[in-house]
C-alpha cells in the first residue's frame, strides 16, 4: 500500500512540477515567438498491463496481458494537451468453482478501460527529436467474467486516476505552421514509449495496475 501511495505522490509531483515548467516555458515562448504545432494527433499503443487484481496469474496463466489501445488529443498549446484513451483486455483461463473453491472449468475476462487525461509536453521548439512528458487522468473500467455454467458478473467501476510519463521520438515532419492556406497540411509523426500507473476499483476490488506502452503517433493540422 505504501509503495502504491509514494507511485502516486512521486506521478503528481511530476505533474506540478511539469506544469512549473510549462507556464514558465510558455511566457518565454511569447516573448520569443515560440512556435504552434499540429492540433490534432491520434495514436495507435500496444500496452504490456500487469493488472493489480488478486489471483490474475492463477487464473490466466501469466501476471500480465498484452492489448491494443486507440488514443486521440487536442492540443491547446505547444505544451498542453488534453485527449481520452480506449483499451481492451480479453483473457481467457480457469475460472474457480463456486463449491469448494477449486479451479475447473473455462473463464473469459474481459476489461474495457476508458480514459480522460491532459499531458504538459517539455518541448520548446519544432524540430525537437526528443519529447518527453508527464500526465494525469480521470480512468473509468468495464469488466465482465464469464465462467462455465456459471452467471456472468458484469458492471463498471468506480471513477479513478491514471498518471503517466513517457518520451517521444521524432521520426518525421511535413509542412510548417507558417505554410499558406493552400499548401499541403503540416503534420509530424512520432514512435514513444510510455509507462503508466492505472487505480480503479469496485467494491474494494483494484482493477488496475501498471502498464508499459510503446505506438505511433500522428499529429496533423490542416490549413
């Protein structure tokens, strides 16, 4: 419990101190002129989730699951972002039998995770190869277990948070911000990695956990 309690005081702390460093960043940026970048980016991830949830491992077979996600923002600056994350987890294992607690018979899990989050972005210029950044979020989950010749359990849980921190790398660029209205649309294209800390529970129940995500990533604005 301490351990998850200094992961989420050390993900906020770097969330004030990105913020520090945003507003500060974006006062120079006026007085230089700084630079705009694309508004709009959406993102493919495959995450590694090492879900919290007790006995995961004994009924699937391994401590962690492998999933996609689709994830899309806006930028409202250079250095501020808000958008929302989708991603589904299907596992399929064991299920534990109602009499006597024994394993026996199949189970499929499924766990749809729905996220609203902003991220402050340490960039200062366009051309910048390197990209880190922090973030934080609202996360809500679905979750349905189905067990053989057993009733579905099904519901949704409780409103929690996720934080985040990751590094982008800058693969491509087309275009500027400064093009005409009839030029082709500016755009820039990104690989990241990214690890993320997930807290959502129902009934005292935590469904989340710790994930490690690599994607692409496209930011486009059309003149």
């Amino acid at each position: 419990m301490l351990t998850r309690l200094a992961q989420a005081t050390c993900l906020l702390g770097l969330a004030l101190l990105a913020l520090l460093f945003a507003a500060d960043a974006s006062a120079q940026a006026s007085t230089l002129g700084g630079f705009e970048s694309p508004r709009w980016t959406y993102e493919l991830r495959g995450v590694y989730f090492r879900p919290d949830l007790e006995r995961f491992e004994t009924f699937y077979g391994d401590n962690h699951s492998a999933f996609f996600a689709l994830a899309g923002t806006y930028r409202f600056g250079d250095r501020l972002e808000l958008g929302g994350e989708y991603g589904l987890m299907k596992e399929h294992g064991v299920g534990l039998l109602t009499q006597g607690g024994a394993l026996g018979g199949s189970v499929a899990f499924r766990l749809d995770q729905f996220h609203v989050f902003a991220n402050w972005i340490f960039q200062s210029e366009s051309t910048q190869r390197v990209v880190p950044y922090v973030g934080v979020g609202l996360l809500a989950m679905r979750y349905e277990e189905a067990i053989e010749q057993q009733p579905t359990v099904e519901g949704r849980t409780d409103l929690g948070w996720s934080g985040r921190a990751g590094v982008r790398f800058q693969v491509a660029s087309h275009g500027s911000a400064g093009a005409a209205s009839g030029d082709s649309p500016y755009s820039r294209s990104f690989v990241f990695v990214e690890a993320q800390r997930m807290s959502a529970k129902v009934d005292d129940v935590e469904l989340g956990g710790d994930a490690v995500i690599v994607g692409f990533r496209m930011e486009f604005e059309f003149h």
